[in-house]
C-alpha cells in the first residue's frame, strides 16, 4: 500500500481491540491518579491519633527503595511493595510508567491538552536526548554509595506529592479562600458557611516559604510538556530509566505486520516516550510505557504487542561508556561540594527536625523531600528547608515556629515518613521528644523591658508541670518607675522545643521568645548542659 | 362610692396584690443554683432547673449560641475544656425550650479541628442536634464592643448575629486572672491579636463579658483543674469537684466558683473590679444560692 492511500476509510482498519485497552489505560491512570490525590487529601488528622497507610504509593517505588537502602546502608520493611514493581516491570516492561505513574499521568493529561491546543505538534525526530534520564540515575546512585541522598528530588513520586503539598494545594486553598470571601460579599453566607467548615476539616496548610520555587519548577515540568509529549517521562524521569533497565526481557513485544504496515510513520510521531515502534528493528523496548498509542493509532492495525514474541534484537537507548563514567565521576566529584556546608560541624540553630527524626546525617539518607510530613503538619509547622542544613537538605522538614507549632498529642508526622527518617512514634512516646529549646529575648519580651503584664507564653506551654515558669521580677521601666511583674523563665529540662510559646507569643515580628535547636533528643552535640548540672525539675512544681 | 363597696374593693384589692406573684408568675428565683453529683447531664439539668428551667431563657424560635471552653487539644478527663456532657445537655436543652437553631462555637489555642475532635464537645455537641461551627475568619468583623477599655476587636459575627448566649466554661487555674471562669471566656468569640489582651487582662474580661452579656452562664466544675493551667495535663492536675453552677450574675457565677479553689472573691482582682463597677454581685451572702445535691 502506499502512503498516499491514507483516507478516513482507513479508519475503520484501527484496531477495536488496542483502541479498548488504550481505554482501559486510561482509565487506570484516571484511577491511580485519584487514588493519589485521595491519599493526599487524607493525610491530615481525622480525630484518630493514628493514621493508616496514607504514604503506601511511594513504597512501591523501586528507585526510592534501593536509594534509601544504599544511602542509609539499612533495610525499611516498608519498601517490600517495591518488589511488586520490579516484578511487573521485568514481566510486562514499563507499564507501571504508562498506566499507574501519577506523574505521568499528569503530564501525559497535559501534553494532550497542549496537542488539542495545538501549542505542542508532535514529529518523528528522535533524539539521544532519552539517555539523559540514565546520566541522571547513574548520577544519583553514585551518590548513594557515598550516602548522598538525591534522590527525592528527582524521584517522580516525591516530587509530584511535594510540588501538590507545598505549592499546588497550598495554591488552590488561597483561591479557595478569595472564592468564599467573593461568596460572602455577594452575600450568599450560608453556602459560604458550609464551604468553609467543609474546607476546615481538610486542615490545609496554607503558608510554605519555598511553595513559590517549587510550585515554579513544576509548572516549568509542566510546560516542557509544549516541547515534547510526556517531556519529563521521556527525557528525565530516574525512575523510568530504572524500570526500562530491568524492563528488557519481558514478554511483552512490539510487532508490526509488515504486510499491512503502510510506513506512515503515525506511531512514531504520536509515541509517548520516543520507543520508535517503526520499524520494529528499531524499536526500543525499554522506553516503551506500554500506551498502546501506536497500536490504535495504527490505521491499518498493524502493530500488536503479542505475548511472548522474541524479537530478534532489542533495541536500546545508545548509552555511551564515557557519559556514563562521566556521570558517575560527576557524581562522585559533587559529593564533597554538597558538604561544604557548616552543618557538617555545628548544628545549626534553626535546624528544628519533627519529633522522632533520626540524628542529622542518618536524617539526611532517608529523607526522600517528599512532604508527607508537612502535608500532615496541623499547624503547618513543618516547611521546605532551604539553607538550614546545606544543600543536601534542601526541603527536608524543618519546623519553624514562627509560622506553626509542634502540637504536643500529635505523632502523625513520624507516622506518615515513608522512609523511616522520621521514626514512627505513639503519641505516648512523642510527648518525652525534645526538638529543641525555648529562650527569652529579654529585651523584647514585655514583661522584661516594659513591666506590663502578658505570660501568654506560660499559658500556652503544653508540658505538666509547665516548662516556662512566671518568676516575679523587678524591671525598670523606659520611664525610670519600677514594677514588678511576672516574668517568663524557661526550665531547660521541661521545654520540649514544641514552638507554641514562638508561635503564640504577641511580639507578633520577632519573637521574645523563641528556639532553637539545641538540646534535640536526637544529636549527641548540640547539647547545653551535661547531665551533671541539670537541675532537679521537681522545683518547677 | 358606697362604704361596702368600698370595703369589697380593697379586700378584692389587697387579694390580687397577694396573689400576683403567683400569677404573673413573677417568681423569686435564686440568684445562683449550685448542684453537686455524680452525673453531669443530670447536673446540668438541674442547675438550670434551679434558675426556673430554660423556658426562661430561651423562648420559642430562638437561635441560640453556645460558648463552650473549646480550647485546646486535650479530652475530657483533662478538664481543660468544657465537659462535652455537660454542653450536650445544654444544647438538648435549648433545643426543648423551643429553640430554632443551637450553635457551638469556640476560637480554640490549639489546632481548630483537634481541639473540637478530641475534647469530644463537637460530637457530643452534634448528636444532640447543635450545629458545631469552626471560627471562620471570614466571619471576623470589627464590632464596637464600647467598653472602658475595648473600644473595638474582630469579633466573630456568629456571637452577634444570635438570639440568646449560653456560656458554658469550666473553672480552671489560669497565671494571670488566676482562675478562669466565665468572664475569661469570651476571649473565645475574639480573633485578632488577642494575646495582647494580657496586657490588660482583668479590664478585657470586664468589658468583654459585659459586652456579650449571656442570658445564662452555667459553669461547669465536674472536673476542674487545680495546678497547671489553663491546659493542666496531667490527671494530677485535676480535681473531681462534681459541681455545676447556674447563674443569670455572670459575675455572682465566677465568685462562686473561686470559692472552689479556696480563694475568696474579694481576692480576685477582676472580681473585685467587677462589682466595684457595678457588673454584679461577689459578696456571696448577699446571693441568694440553692444548693442541691442529686
């Protein structure tokens, strides 16, 4: 046949059966992707004090299994779902990458709306540009070996629940907020009413320092979607390099009829990922997502993935040695400059990890960034780090009190880490966790410098007995009379570092009162005192 | 006017004038009912019982606001918030005095949703058919309050947009006004920056308190929290006291209930400054109280 033979009558010859299952595809991406989002949306506190499997998603990843386990030299229990990916993968190829990743899912659904826009118009121009997200791999499991943990920014998963709870939601929760403050001025209340305490109880955090930077950096994944379909899928997903790498020997193969082929070239243009299905020679099956968008493109139905067809030659992305080794010197080269940072030698003071985090450099090669922790926060306590604790870091949780609390009978942060680098806590267990320590600023705290009365700290520190203690204190005030108000002490050994004193306290720019990280269960060094000297905390009674 | 007429008249007189208390049913209620027990649904119900029942206080149609202490993220046996039984009965209450609508509503310390979960009022509150409402931002208005102090505060409109107020607090320990009652508790209807009320706390409670006015203020001391508070913590903090107080003198309430703790009303400043400005009545032999025990 020849190419100019095309016509619309053609289109009757499209596969029903493959134009079925792309139907089905696309369905189970609708499913896992809401599945996903209802996970999302769960993680906050029901009423219970424990919350179930909310982060089991990223257990089923493959790249976060073996990076944690290499970076962390330690086994998470957790992770055994993973097995079930690389099972599937090795059996079916990468149809956990085209029919269950939400990542892409997301941005296949927004490649699509580009196409319909007409800003993206596929063509059949493949380049080497699909071996980058190998480079990236080996990049990042090079660095694991010397416990540079990476991988959270770049594993799919994290990244797409990062980007939805500290910029996406967030996002969608202020325009909420406007919509029912229009609703209220159009003085339809009672539906406002009901909206708000609807949203109440999804206890959203609002507020994150970075949510601006990441929401960017996901937006720009997004929009690279107008370049080429499924960008990131295609060029820079890790994990879907790690899938086509251990994807070459399934069962599932292309296959094109090559009597009815009409070299039209419709597959390779529409192919998701670049797998090239014609000519079959060339096909690439580890690229392959398994969209079975060339099969019921196909209009003369000549491609099928018969089941258990052993082509001659797998064709597979051309890595070169010298890339490779180059990414790997790359990576080994990177290590030391990620841990030029001062954290390495000094704790820094405002390096406030959640309750139950493992010490700082254990901390750092579990922690995947993937904001399950701030996403549970109630307070909306736990944000993005950024300089805190040196590149390495860059968004593990820290807590800023200035913006929220530690709830003192809250443990659901620990509970929903999906790598263990926050150690699951009850609540029983949490309550005894120092994360820090409280201190008074004397020259802003308003007792102290003005004598008038306040002690909303002491009123709001949850410990029995209280850590922060009113002691009667003779100040001078700016006009030289003296008074004698009660004044906040803290007793370093019942303060927690829970932040509500921060939180709370009415010197609403920079606090009076504030902590620091010194004195965490969790680190051997920044501590203030030696066990000697500690005082008997019986006196505070 | 014959002088058997007139005779007849004045007996006649004299007779209604006698019975009217009776038949205007302009009965003498006590100022204050203090009734102790194990039960507090029951306690509830009879406090205000003791006060004529809550057809005095409610009438038919009315949406009516109850302002439990709400506020913070403990439960019940922690007595830092008010018993959930004790405002479930309220709510059942109003709803049989003819109420049209029951709404909950307190502006918590801790996190908004724990706080109402886990100090179990918003359940208790619901099954008894109340609508439980978080404080909505977008309800804060500035209301001029017109008090010695206060002049204005964010206020949530729920609390002025009723037809009759219940506070409900619980009696706890508290560093600054040293206990608090029910006058403290209106700083629950406030948003803003309220903490910086401190600074003058004891003039914020009087001005709020006579601002909002409650029709009823029922204080509950089934549990009160000796030590530690307003948040206590520890079991050890608390003190079975099985007692409830009703009272229309919201400041006759709170000086009963510091007698609780062993402190007598004259030494509670705001009490002092209360009923130095007229608001009511801390000299509790002047009180008229029916104690009961049931």
């Amino acid at each position: 046949m020849k190419l100019t033979s095309i016509s619309l009558t053609l289109k009757k010859e499209r596969s029903k059966k493959y134009r079925l299952i792309q139907s089905l595809r696309i369905l189970s991406q609708t499913i896992f992707l809401f599945l996903f989002f209802y996970l999302l949306l769960a993680t906050h506190f029901t009423g219970e004090d424990y919350i179930g499997s909310v982060e089991i998603f990223f257990h089923f990843d493959p790249l976060l299994a073996l990076a944690t386990l290499i970076a962390s030299r330690a086994v998470y229990i957790s992770f055994v779902f993973a097995a079930l990916t690389i099972l599937i993968t090795f059996i079916l190829g990468r149809v956990v990458c085209g029919w269950v990743c939400p990542l892409g899912s997301v941005h296949q659904f927004f490649s699509f709306i580009f196409k319909k826009g007409k800003l993206l118009k596929p063509k059949d121009n493949a380049d080497n540009r699909v071996a980058w997200k190998y480079y990236l791999l080996v990049f990042i499991l090079v660095g694991t070996l010397f416990s540079l943990d990476l991988v959270g920014i770049f594993d799919p998963l994290s990244l797409l629940y990062r980007s939805f709870s500290v910029a996406v939601l967030p996002a969608l929760s202020h325009g909420f907020e406007a919509t029912l403050g229009l609703l209220y001025q159009i003085n339809v209340a009672f539906l406002a009413d009901s909206l708000n305490q609807l949203f109440e109880n999804l206890t959203l955090n609002s507020t994150f320092r970075q949510g601006f930077f990441i929401g960017l950096i996901f937006l720009g994944l997004l929009l690279l979607n107008i370049s080429k379909e499924r960008f990131w899928c295609r060029y820079l997903c890790p994990l879907g390099a790690f899938l086509g790498l251990i994807s070459r020997w399934n069962i599932l193969k292309l296959k094109i009829d090559e009597q009815k082929c009409i070299e039209c070239q419709l597959c390779n243009i529409h192919c998701e990922t670049q797998a090239s299905p014609f000519p079959e020679e060339k096909w690439k099956s580890p690229e392959c997502v398994y969209c079975f968008t060339c099969s019921s493109i196909c209009p003369t139905s000549a491609i099928t993935f018969p089941v258990g067809s052993t082509p001659e030659s797998i064709e597979s992305v051309s890595l070169t040695r010298r890339k490779l080794v180059f990414s790997s010197l790359l990576s080994v080269v990177a290590v030391p400059f990620f841990r030029l940072t001062p954290s390495q030698e000094r704790s820094s003071p405002k390096l406030i990890r959640p309750p139950g985090a493992l010490p700082e450099a254990k901390f750092l090669q579990k922690c995947i960034k993937c904001g399950e922790c701030m996403k549970v926060c109630p307070t909306n306590a736990l944000q993005p780090a950024l300089t805190e604790t040196g590149p390495e870091g860059i968004w593990t949780p820290v807590l800023v009190p200035r913006i929220g609390y530690c709830e003192y009978y809250c443990s659901l942060c620990s509970q929903v880490c999906p790598t263990g680098a926050i150690r699951a806590l009850t609540v029983t267990e949490k309550i005894k966790v120092k994360i820090g320590l409280a201190w008074v600023n004397k020259n802003r705290c308003i007792p102290y410098f003005l004598g008038t009365p306040c002690i909303v700290c002491e009123e709001h520190c949850p410990t029995s007995p209280k850590a922060i203690k009113l002691i009667k204190t003779e100040v001078t005030r700016p006009d030289g009379t003296i008074k004698t108000p009660a004044a906040p002490v803290i007793n370093t050994d019942l303060c927690i570092g829970c932040g509500i004193c921060e939180t709370k306290c009415p010197v609403v720019d920079k606090p009076a009162i504030f902590v620091t990280s010194i004195g965490e269960d969790r680190s051997e060094r920044n501590q203030l005192l030696l066990p000697l000297l500690k005082e008997d905390p019986e006196i505070f009674e | 006017m014959r002088r058997r007429d007139f005779i007849k008249d004045i007996a006649l007189g004299s007779l209604v004038l006698n019975l009217k208390p009776a038949l205007f049913a302009q009965k003498n209620f006590p100022n204050l009912g203090l009734i102790q027990g194990d039960n507090p649904a029951l306690l509830t119900r009879k406090a205000v019982a003791s006060l004529g029942g809550i057809e005095r206080f409610v009438s038919r149609g009315d949406i009516v606001l109850i302002k439990p202490n709400i506020g913070w993220d403990r439960t019940p046996e922690q007595a830092a918030c008010t018993n959930p039984q004790v405002v479930k009965t309220l709510v059942e209450l109003s709803l049989e005095g003819g109420a049209k609508e029951v709404k909950v509503i307190d502006n918590p310390c801790n996190q908004a949703k724990r706080t109402y979960l886990r100090s179990g009022i918003a359940e208790a509150a619901k099954q008894a058919g109340a609508k439980v409402l978080f404080p909505n931002k977008h309800r804060l208005k500035k209301i001029p309050l017109n008090g010695e102090w206060l002049k204005e505060w964010p206020v949530f409109t729920e609390f002025i947009e009723v037809d009759k107020m219940i506070n409900v607090p619980i009696a706890k320990t508290h560093s600054l006004s040293r206990l608090t009652l029910g006058m403290k508790n209106w700083l629950g209807a406030l948003g803003g920056n309220r903490n910086q009320l401190h600074q003058s706390l004891d003039q914020a409670m009087i001005d709020l308190a006579a601002f909002f006015k409650p029709c009823l203020t029922l204080l509950d001391a089934y549990r009160i929290l000796i030590r530690n508070g307003p948040q206590g913590g520890r079991l050890s903090d608390v003190k079975l006291y099985k007692t409830i107080v009703a009272g229309v003198d919201y400041v006759a309430v709170d000086a009963l209930g510091a007698t609780f703790f062993d402190i007598k009303p004259h030494d509670m400043p705001y009490l002092r400054l209360a009923h130095q400005k007229g608001h009511g009545e801390i000299n509790l032999d002047k009180l008229n109280i029916e104690k009961r025990t049931v």
